[in-house]
C-alpha cells in the first residue's frame, strides 16, 4: 500500500487593526504623594530614625550601667541584651537598601 502524501496549503487571511490616536497622558492626582513617597525611600528616613532612636537608647542605658555601684546580672544581661539588638539592627540597616530600582540614563557617545 502506497499512499502519496499531498502537501496542504492553505491561505488564511488576517485583519490587524492598531489604534493610532494618541492618548493624553494624565497626572495622577496622588503624584504628589508618590513624589513624596520616592524621596522617603530614596532616603531611607524611617530606617535613619530607628537607628538614631536605637543610638539615643543605647546611650543612656550604657550611662545608667556605668553609674551602678554594684552591678548585678540581671543588670548586666540588660545591656547585653540591648548591645546585642543594636548588632542585629544595624546589620538589617546595612544589607537592605532603598527598594527602587535605579534608572540609568545614558548618553549616545
């Protein structure tokens, strides 16, 4: 049994249409407050005010601490404990960054 396999061949047509009008580009009434927002995360201003904040205590805990007569363990395990928070806080500070992404102009030299 021979069979001869026909090549099929088909046209199809296809309609495109593309919509060419321009469109005006409205501001968004909040644009005010992504402005704001986008200069509070290039800054990173609530994470700086933690820190300073976390400094501030740190500060007057130590002072306290050192003006003891007689330090007990409890005593020092509190300042353990809030140096030890101070590590964890900056190294968050440090290994996150800003959560924008960066955009790169560049110039055609």
């Amino acid at each position: 049994m021979t069979e001869e396999v026909q090549a099929v061949k088909k046209k199809i047509e296809l309609e495109v249409e593309f919509d060419t009008t321009n469109k005006e580009d409205k501001e968004s009434r909040f644009q005010t407050l992504l402005d704001f927002a986008e200069v509070m995360d290039a800054y990173r201003i609530f994470p700086r005010i933690f820190i300073s904040v976390y400094m501030y205590i740190l500060i007057i805990t130590i002072q306290w601490f050192t003006e003891l007569p007689d330090p007990s363990a409890s005593q020092a395990g509190l300042i353990s404990v809030v140096v030890g928070a101070g590590a964890a806080w900056f190294g968050l500070y440090t290994s996150t960054g800003s959560a924008r992404n960066l955009k790169k102009l560049t110039t055609g030299k």
